[in-house]
C-alpha cells in the first residue's frame, strides 16, 4: 500500500520535501524527524556500497538489495532511483515488479544510455525518446494495482538542450509516467521555463549542492510550480565532512576524547529502537538448560 500513500501525501498542497539517504540509518532518521517520504540516492548507495562513483557500476542486484532494505526499515513511503530500468522494456517489467514486492513507493527511470552517470556528470548520453515511452509503459504495466508513483526523467538536457528535454518530458508523461523530471537545469531561467511548459504534470526537482542546478529552496521550488524536491546528496556529504572530522581527530590525537560531534551510545539505542528488541527478547526468554534434566 505504500504507493498509494504517497499518492495521498501528494494530493495534498504545498511540495514534498524528499531528503536522499544511502542506509537504514539514514532512513530512520529520515522518519523520526517528521518528513512524510524519504528518497534513495544511486549515487550515494553505489559510493557507500562499492566505493565507486555513479558510474552504472550498481547491479540491479545490488541496488534492489539496498533498497529493500531500507524501505522495510521504515514506515513512510520510499522513492527509490533505479536508473534506467536495467534494460530494455522487459528488464523494467521485472524490476517494477521486483519493488512492488519489496515496498518501494515511487521509482524513477531514466533515459540515459547505460552505463549510465550521475545527471550532474559529464558526458551523458541519451536513448532514443520512442524506446524510453515504451519503457515507462512497461513500467505502468508492470506496476498492477499497486499505486507505485513513476517519476519519468530525461538527462537530454545536456546532450540536446532543454527544448528536447521539455519534448521528452511531455512523451514520457503522455506515456503514463506520474511526474516528470528533466534533470539538471542549468540556470534558474532553465527552472521557469520547465514549470511553464507542463500545466498537468507534477514536477520534480533535484538540488545538489555543488551540482549544476541552482539549489533552491522547497518554498522557491513550490513558487515555480514544482511538487517534488529532492536533496539527494546532503546526507552522504554532511556524514563524509563528519567522519572526515571525527577520523581526523582520532588519527591526531590517539583518542576520540574532546570530540564531540557524535550522538552517544544510548542515543544510538533510540535510533534503531533497541528497548523495543529487548521488550521482545524478555517475552520470549528462553529458561535456563541448568534446570533441565
């Protein structure tokens, strides 16, 4: 049912604020802070996984074993980045259908070639528009009954130009795609003139810092028109600057003694719910072998 609550927190006004993560961790405390969805970043699982950049290294193995696993870590709705699908239509019929099993709510596909880069990477390049239409079909297809939400992205922005990307967008809607995604505008004028070619379609919007588009605000973002913002990558740059600091202090003084940047023991406990598993290990204790004969 996951799709379908995502599909009511979208009915409602105002943007989704999606924060991106790589873990359970992550995830978690995605929930416990109050956000209504939480997103999985390809590029920060293929960093965290494999130590490699967003290369199309990643599996689709890999990448839905990560998923799964953080999308049953919580209880607010998923948006997982799937790349492209992993191949041609039939290949996003079986990944469709592998996250409508695991939980996931919202998917997006995209239409670069594979191996395919991060959207704010050079060198990116582009399927033909037709063969992406029929995949996101697939997709709709594949999806049943289960309210996934298809997030229909486009990369032609740089290989063609924003007017093709706009072009791409429109098919990929028309196509069946929930929302459209034409990845890494290039300007703030770049932002305006996607909100002001699609009417019908809710927009998604993807703010890395350092990244090609302008990082905005959710509240500049809704004022555009757009429905979805993702900070995909806030999470694994704030945790790697962290750590960055933490190591950096242990390898200097011999001692994490004086730093403390860290959350402590027994807040770590809370996040992954440890008094809830020592409930549960207390009502199913087993009795002493010593009292047996």
């Amino acid at each position: 049912m996951s799709g379908h609550q995502l599909r009511k927190i979208l009915e409602q006004p105002g943007i989704l604020i999606l924060p991106g993560v790589y873990d359970c961790i992550g995830a978690k405390l995605t929930e416990q802070l109050g956000f209504e969805a939480v997103f999985t970043s390809g590029f920060g699982i293929s960093g965290s996984t494999l130590g490699q950049p967003d290369y199309g290294f990643l599996t689709a193995t890999e990448m839905l074993y990560s998923v799964g696993r953080i999308a049953q870590s919580v209880n607010i709705p998923l948006v997982a980045d799937l790349d492209t699908g992993y191949g041609n239509p039939l290949n996003a019929i079986r990944t469709v259908t592998d996250v409508v099993q695991l939980g996931v709510a919202g998917i997006i596909l995209e239409d670069q070639c594979w191996p395919k880069k991060c959207g704010h990477f050079e060198g990116k390049r582009v399927i033909p528009m037709s063969e992406h239409v029929e995949k996101i079909k697939a997709a709709v297809h594949a999806r049943g009954e289960s309210g996934l939400v298809i997030i229909g992205r486009t990369d032609a922005r740089a290989p063609l130009g924003l007017e093709a990307a706009i072009r791409r967008g429109q098919a990929y809607f028309d196509a069946g795609a929930d929302v459209v995604f034409i990845e890494a505008p290039q300007s703030l004028e770049d932002l305006k003139a996607i909100a002001s070619a699609f009417e019908d379609a809710p927009l998604f919007a993807n703010m890395i810092e350092g990244g090609k588009t302008p990082c905005l605000s959710g509240k500049e973002l809704q004022e555009l028109g757009f429905k979805i913002v993702v900070y995909p990558l806030s999470g694994l740059f704030s945790a790697t600057k962290a750590m960055m600091n933490c190591l950096s202090h242990l390898k200097q003084h011999g001692t994490t003694s004086g730093f403390d940047a860290l959350v402590n023991f027994q807040e770590f406990e809370q996040i992954v719910n440890v008094p809830y598993y020592k409930q549960l290990e207390q009502q199913f204790a087993v009795p002493s072998t010593q009292d047996e004969a």
